[in-house]
C-alpha cells in the first residue's frame, strides 16, 4: 500500500527525508486505507469468513429479555430471543417475507411472531405459522415450507449467548478452555459486554499491548488531580506500573500467542505475568490487581473475553471476570460492578463513565451509548484520566497500520496481526478453519492456556545488565515450561508447572 510520504511528496525532494523537517504536517496530511484484509468482517471478506468459522459471544443472557434484542454482529443485522419455551434464537432481523424487523415481533412458546403479517419462525428459521384464511392451510403449509428465515445456533453459557455464524455443515466444536473455564473452587465467572466505538482489532491489538499500563494506566497520566478515578496504583498493583521486558512466542502451531512479560516488584521477588491471545479474537489476562507481596506459583486467568465485531467501525468486549478468593488474593474486585457496559477495574474502560462509579447498568437504565465520545458528558472527566476505552477507539474509527511507526513495544500486537494473516490466506495450514476445528476435535473440545500470574522469589541481579540477561531467561523458560504442560490436564498439570517455577525459582538463584 502507499503511505502518505509517497503520495504527498513533491518532486525534488528526498521522500523520506520530507515529513520529518520542522513544521511539516503538510506532507503528513493524507491518510491512506485501512487494511481490509484484517479488520473488514463483513459476509464475504476474508476476515470475516475466517471469524465466521468460529463461536462468538453475541450478547449477554440479561439481554434476552420478554422483547427480541436487536444486535449487530459482523456487519449482519440479528435479533436474539429466548422463547417461551427456554430456547435461544438468532435470526436475521429482516423478516423473509418483506423485511419487518423481528425486533417488533412477539416471542411465543415456540419461536418468534413477526409484527407485520404475523407469519412465526423457529429458532432453526423454520416457518411454523403462515395467517392465512381458513380453508387455506395446504396452501399455508406448502407456503411455510419453501421459506426459512435466516438463522444461527446459539446457546447460553455463565451468561453470556454464543452463536456460530458459519456454514452449518462445518460447524466446529465449541473450545472448552481449560476444561469448561475451570476456575478455583469459590471463584465464579461473572459475565460482561462493553461496546467499544471502533474496529474490532484494535481493540484487540491492546490486549497484547503490554506496555501502555506505564503509561495509559499510571499515577502519573492523571492530570493535576482534577480527577477521581482508578490507576494501578491507586489499586496498589504498581509493578503494572514497570514497564516489562517482554517475550511473545507463538504457540498450538500458530494459533494462539503467549505474551510473558517480567517486571520487579523489589529486590526480592519477579512478577511473571503471562497473558494468552487466541486467534481470531479471545485473550486471557491473569490477575490484574497483583501487588505482588507473596510467592505466587501459576494462578490462572481473571479476564477471558472475545472482541467481537458489530461491524467494521464498532466491536465489544464480551467474556467473563473471574471472581472470589482464589483469584483474587487481595479481595478487591467487585462483582457488584461488573455487567453491561461496566467492569469493577480500571477507569475508562467503557464508554459511560459513571463519575461516583457505584452501581451498574442494566438493560432497563442504559443510557444510550453515545455516538461521538467527544459529545460525552464526562469528556472532560476522560481527558484528564484516560483509559483504555479513550487510546483505543481515539486511533480513528479503523486504526491505520500504514500510518504507524512501531517500535520494538508493539512486538506482540504485530506479531498475532502476522499470526491473523497467515490464517487469513492459508499461509498457515495449521490455522485454517478446518485444521482449527480439527486440533480442537483432537483434544475433545478442551485446550488448555498458558495464562497465569506469578510472582517469583529471584532476587535482583547485581547489575542492571545482568538483571536484564535474568530477567529474560526465566521468561524464556517460563514460556517454555509453560508449553511443555499444556497437554497434561488439571491437577497434574498444576503440580507439574509449580514443580517446574520451583526449580526456575532455584536455578536462577544459585
Ligand atoms: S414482513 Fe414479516 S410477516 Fe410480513
Ligand atoms: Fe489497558
């Protein structure tokens, strides 16, 4: 693709020399295209087809509600209901017969009744009802029978309603991660959805942008104490503040991506926090409040959330908060705050802000999302503490790769961009729809993730070098060991994995 330096620069001049001269925002002004290929998901682009073959999350259970929720997803029209006999429909929201939407319909024991002209449709898109005259049921049959309202399975899980939007006839299995989202005993999955006004990548490319917490996510980017609001600092995770010395490493062939990243909490002990990103677009986070006080040996994920995508300018953060006393060392989550279009971590991760941040939306009291952030009544609030809702969806509607200049930071976000394309174009057989389906096939629908936060007692080196030279050595093991479990399955697995940090743990100390 062109860049700007190419298109703008005029004749004489040296192009890459051009822009950088004082004052030279005129040879910068031209703003080339998006990349299509991994941010368009419509029907029929490539990204699209690829998403297409995998479940997504459409909606929260709270969602489902006694009128049909009109959702967008991929770019495609949908309602969602749960009829009256308990079962989850997903259907094109346009009405096969002309087009009503079924958001006006009414939801009856079986199925969904249009508003229009009364005809009912099954969860699967079957015709149960055609209205007409009495004395005319053949022809009423015979009429229901040659449409079908378009339709996608769905089901619920711990709140949240999957779908598969794909051909039917390759569905793939449903990928139990860690064994049905295992958590510890006591901890729960609580379920979230927060709307994100821009492409889905980019928010996306975040979760393995694992240097902006300095920055985006410190003390020191509030502005002049005018505001109120939530750093890590202020939850005293501060070694989130530390900017790490990174490992990204593509693991299952290519298919997932894990991110370790090594940051001193003191003299004494090593934080090792090791986020996975799973393609296309799920990623699991461990332990965001870690303050790392203890010895803590491969405590497992406390976000597992898909970025899905409305349509190509709009996407949410769908998934789960784990919650309760196995994850949450510290006892300072809440649950009470974690729902629709809110979570309990971090201001700035949602549209609306709610200044006195008590309480939690729900479908009834929703304020409507606002369209243009800048139009919003907390923007103020917003520009003197940003959070990750501000950076990411302020990267323009569709972020433009050909306008960035990456550093050696953005390593991992390029590298699950490179991983999304080989899979895309089949440069990677490994990931392709159907060798996916395959490999999850072949491990009964369970894979297990390398996520998990850890706190480790390896003293600081004694110079600044050799700390460095340590500090990537355990990641690389770390990583390693990691890798090497991710066949054996619960409790094996754990002992196995904390049995190998102890010996990290006392091979970098001798
Ligand atoms: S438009 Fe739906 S029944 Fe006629
Ligand atoms: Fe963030």
């Amino acid at each position: 693709m062109d860049t700007f330096e190419k298109k703008s620069a005029p004749v004489g001049f040296d192009n890459a020399k051009k822009h950088l001269q004082p004052y030279s925002g005129y040879y910068s002004n031209q703003v080339p295209l998006h990349d299509p290929e991994l941010t368009e998901t419509d029907p029929g682009t490539p990204m699209g087809e690829y998403m297409r073959s995998f479940w997504h999350p459409v909606c929260m259970s709270i969602e489902l509600t006694d009128t049909p929720r009109f959702l967008k997803i991929l770019g495609e029209e949908l309602v969602a209901f749960r009829d009256k006999s308990g079962r989850v429909g997903l259907l094109h929201a346009h009405c096969v017969h002309r087009g009503a939407s079924l958001e006006y319909g009414s939801i009856q024991e079986r199925g969904i009744m249009c508003c229009y002209h009364g005809m009912v449709f099954d969860v699967d898109g079957a015709c149960l009802h055609v209205p007409y005259p009495k004395g005319e049921e053949k022809e009423a049959e015979k009429f229901a029978c040659s449409i079908r309202q378009g339709a996608y399975k769905a089901f619920e899980r711990h709140g949240l309603v999957f779908a598969y939007m794909g051909p039917p006839e390759k569905e793939p299995p449903f990928p139990e991660w860690e064994g049905n989202f295992t958590v510890a005993e006591g901890d729960e999955l609580v379920p979230y959805s927060n709307f994100q006004h821009c492409n889905w990548l980019q928010v996306q490319d975040n979760a393995a942008d694992n240097y902006h917490p300095t920055a985006l996510h410190a003390g020191k980017n509030v502005v002049g104490g005018n505001y109120q609001g939530t750093t890590f600092d202020e939850v005293g995770a501060a070694s989130m503040e530390v900017a790490p010395d990174m490992l990204f490493v593509p693991i299952q062939n290519g298919r997932t991506l894990a991110c370790a990243g090594a940051r001193r909490v003191n003299k004494d002990r090593l934080f090792v926090r090791v986020q996975h990103q799973v393609m296309p677009n799920l990623s699991l986070h461990a332990y965001t409040s870690e303050d790392g006080s203890a010895k803590k040996h491969f405590s497992r994920f406390h976000i597992i959330r898909w970025t899905v995508p409305v349509d190509n300018e709009n996407s949410k953060m769908i998934g789960w908060r784990v919650m309760g006393p196995g994850i949450d060392t510290r006892g300072i989550c809440d649950k009470s705050l974690v729902g629709y279009e809110s979570i309990d971590f971090l201001e700035g991760q949602v549209a609306m802000r709610r200044p006195e941040r008590f309480g939690k939306y729900t479908i009834d009291d929703l304020p409507p999302i606002p369209s243009n952030h800048r139009e919003r009544a907390n923007y103020k609030d917003a520009q003197y503490a940003p959070g990750d809702y501000e950076a990411i969806i302020s990267q323009r509607p569709i972020a433009i790769h050909a306008l960035e200049h990456p550093t050696k930071f953005d390593a991992g976000l390029y590298a699950f961009r490179k991983m999304l394309r080989d899979a895309v174009r089949g440069t990677n057989p490994e990931a392709t729809p159907e060798k996916y389906a395959e490999w999850l096939r072949d491990l009964g629908g369970e894979p297990n993730s390398v996520c998990c936060g850890n706190v480790l007692e390896i003293p600081e080196a004694e110079t600044v070098e050799q700390e460095v030279v340590q500090r990537r050595k355990v990641l690389r093991q770390m990583v390693s060991l990691l890798t090497e479990s991710i066949d054996k399955k619960g409790q094996a697995r754990a002992d196995f994995v904390r049995g190998g940090m102890d010996a990290i743990e006392k091979s970098i100390g001798e």
